[in-house]
C-alpha cells in the first residue's frame, strides 16, 4: 500500500524531487511521441503521400477538439494536486471522483463532435480534394475511440497530481509497443490504410487507459476510488473549472490558429502538407522537455501553495525552467544540422523533404522560447493564475498569427511566411510571460493555512 507520503514533492531537495517527478513524464511522453512518430513512418512508406497528408494534417485538427477537454483534466490536477499538498484526504477523495465523471461527459462530447462535424471541419480547414476521403476516414474513426484518450489522460492527471508519474509512465510504455505492432499488422498485413493507423491508436489508448483505471482502484491511504461515489461537488467543480477551463481554452486557441495556419499550408498542395506534417512529427520531440516540465512545475506548484512553501514553489520554478531551455535548445540544434535525413526518413520524395526542411531551418533555433512560455504557464496555472497565459495564448498565438498570415501571404505567397508565424509568435509570448512572471504579484499574497499553523 502506497503511503501519503510517496507522492509529496514539497519535501526533500527541489533539485533531485522535480527530475524524479519529471523524468517518468518525458520517458511517457518520449514513448507517445515515438509511436505517433511510427504511424506516421508507417502511413508514409506503406501507403504514400496522400495518407501522410491526411494524418498530418489531422493532427492540429485533433488538439483543437481534444486540447479543450485535456485543459478541464489540468486544472482536476491543479485542484486535486493542491488538497494532496495541504493532505487534506477527504478533498482529494471528492476531487478524484469529480474529475472521473468530467471525464465521462467530456467523452461524450468529443465523441459526438467528431464524427458529425468530422465533413465540415475538414472542408474549413480547405483539406484537398484528393486528401479529403482518406482525412476523414482518418478523423472519423480516431473519434470514435475518444473515450479511451479522455479518460487515459483524465486518469494519468489524477495519478501525477499525487506525484506518481512512474505508472503512467509503464501504461504509455505498454500503449506504445502496442501501436507499432498494431499498425505493422494492420498497414503491413491486412492493408486497411489510414484506417489501419487510426484503429490501432484507439486500441492502444483503450489499454493505457483501462491499466491506468486498474491503478487508481487499488488501496490507497488518500482515496478510495468508487463508482458509486461518482458524483458533482459544485465546489469542487467550481474549482476545476476555474482551472481547468482558461487551459482548455488556451489549448484550443492554440490549436485553432495552427489548424488556421495548417489551411494556409494545404493551400500550397497535398506534397507541402506531407512535409510539414512529417515535420510536426519530428518538432513533438522539441516539445518533450518543454511539456514535460511544464506539467511537472504545475503540480509541483500547486502541492507546494497547498503546503504554504512560497520559496520552494520560486526556487523549483527557477530550476525547471532552465532545465527546459537547456534540453529544447540541443534539441533544436539537432534538428536545424541534421534536417534533411530526419525528413527523408519519412518519405523519400523531394518535394516532401524540401518542404519539412525548409520548417525545420526557420523553426529548429526558436525552440527555447517554447520553454520560457510554457513552463511559466505551468507555473501560472498552478498557482491558480491560468486565465494570464490564456489571455497571451489568445493574443499572441491566435490573433497576431492569423493576422501576420493573412496579411503577408497576401504580399509575399510562399510557404516559408507562414512557417516564420511559429518563431515570431513565440518571440511574443516568451517575453510577455516573463515580464508577467517577474514584475507581477502571481503567488498568493496571504499565507495558507498551513503556512500560518507552521509560523505559529
């Protein structure tokens, strides 16, 4: 049995506490990343072009519905996280199951969305013609599994909210292996297409998701998981969605103005869709260190605000961030150096490889100020402070995007205007975040409870 202390990271050195929390949650995300990774080498050599174009161009698509319902899962953790930090038993029982029934409802949702709006999302987006049958039989039937990425991720918020990141870790592990061997057979073996790729990503999803569920039913001295206590606490609710709803907004504004940015690309053709899509795949990695310690500081500063250890939740702000810039830099670097192999893994056509490059060339060096914003989010929504990056999200990644494509396109019609919208846009928000982080009052003005019991 698991002791309450075995999650607490407002103990022990900051330094040594965050990396251990940290490195399971890169090695899962690691592993989520590779496997995407392999759908896609997979759908590119076994299919072709046009089933790259359609799933890479399905991606943004996919986070712009499911980002929403993955923000309303971070702020359970945020709420869920801060109760474990004061070790307030009786309010992280009632969040848990609170955030599981979110979860079911948000399923529904998601579900529902995607398979009736699936057509005219996709013709919004100005998907091809000759891209659009495989797209949306693509779409469709990666929704029509929703509820196992809902809940997977539900369920594996509520378990890094207590400070296990080690068994989702394994469940993204075991999902991982099995999407691989799962696309080999039904892409390779049965030839099923696109549909092969997206039913296989269902089914692996299922399998992290009932696995995480078999944890969270076993004995525990902080809750007892129960269906029957499955119920609304409309303070509880409050507080997630207080939480949870500026994230879901700001994950969905932020995949609204690259699905914006994805139509600008579509309309350069099906060839320069495959290259930036083969590229996305290969920027998740970027990605890792930067989401990795975002989600880490987000409970690591929601525990230590429970517990009132103000200095702490500085000090370990102060650690991850660099942390983050240090790995998405080398990172960048790779990429920037070695872009022309990287893509030609993907597909061997010129034009495909010529148009992922020419992404990475103008992107790859900017990758730090990917760390910058979103570790000072994490922080921010932590501290309860998440409508800030959501309001800079909105104005930066959405409005000024948008409005920098449509007006430069206009002038200059090349594909390499749109791809600098990534950089410029990042420029902006890292500084704006900074400023907030360093002149601003973000951290609660009064003390905690426990705080005060601790001075007194």
């Amino acid at each position: 049995m698991a002791r309450l202390s075995d999650g607490l990271l407002t103990e022990g050195p900051i330094g040594k506490k965050l990396i251990a929390f940290t490195i399971p949650i890169f090695l899962g995300n690691l592993f989520q990343q590779l496997y995407n990774t392999a759908d896609t080498l997979i759908v590119g050599r076994l299919i072709g072009s046009d089933a790259l174009a359609a799933v890479g161009s399905s991606g943004n698509l996919i986070f712009l519905i499911v980002g929403f319902f993955n923000g309303l899962s971070l702020g359970a953790g945020v709420v869920i996280a801060r109760h474990f930090g004061a070790q307030e038993r009786e309010q992280v029982n009632k969040a848990i199951h609170n955030t599981l029934l979110v979860g079911l409802v948000s399923s529904a949702v998601v579900t529902l969305i995607g398979l009736v709006l699936a057509p005219q999302i996709l013709g919004w987006m100005g998907t091809p013609e000759e891209v659009m049958p495989l797209s949306l039989e693509y779409f469709r039937t990666y929704f029509a599994g929703a509820v196992s990425m809902v809940m997977y991720n539900m369920l594996a918020g509520i378990l890094q909210a207590m400070g296990d990141s080690r068994h989702p870790l394994y469940y993204l592990i075991t999902a991982s292996i099995t999407n691989v061997v799962l696309d080999l057979v039904f892409i390779g073996v049965f030839h099923w297409g696109v549909f092969g790729a997206a039913f296989a990503t269902v089914i692996s999803q299922a399998l992290s998701a009932v696995l995480a569920f078999i944890r969270l039913r076993q004995p525990n001295p902080v809750y007892h998981l129960s269906l029957r206590s499955l119920r609304v606490e409309p303070r509880i609710l409050r507080e997630t969605l207080r939480a949870g709803l500026p994230a879901g907004v700001q994950n969905s504004v932020t995949a609204l103005a690259n699905v914006i940015v994805q139509s600008n690309i579509n309309a350069f053709g099906a060839i320069a869709m495959a290259g930036s899509g083969a590229y996305s795949k290969l920027e998740g990695f970027a990605f890792l260190p930067v989401t990795c310690f975002s989600m880490a500081l987000t409970t690591f500063i929601s525990q230590n605000l429970g517990a009132g250890k103000l200095d702490r939740a500085r000090q370990g702000t102060r650690f991850g961030m660099i942390c983050s810039m240090v790995m998405a830099e080398i990172i960048g670097v790779i990429f920037f150096v070695f872009a022309s192999p990287l893509m030609a893994a993907f597909n061997s056509d010129p034009g495909v490889i010529a148009s992922g490059v020419a992404r990475a060339r103008i992107c790859a060096l900017f990758f730090f100020l990917l760390a910058v914003t979103h570790c000072i989010s994490g922080v921010l929504r932590g501290a309860g402070r998440s409508i800030i990056p959501m309001i800079v999200m909105l104005v930066c990644w959405c409005i000024i995007r948008v409005s920098y494509i449509t007006i430069t396109v206009q002038f200059i019609p090349r594909i390499e205007v749109v791809f600098w919208a990534y950089p410029i846009t990042w420029i902006l928000s890292s500084a704006v975040l900074a400023i907030y982080y360093k002149k601003a009052k973000w951290l609660p003005i009064e003390p905690t409870s426990t705080e005060q019991t601790q001075a007194a």
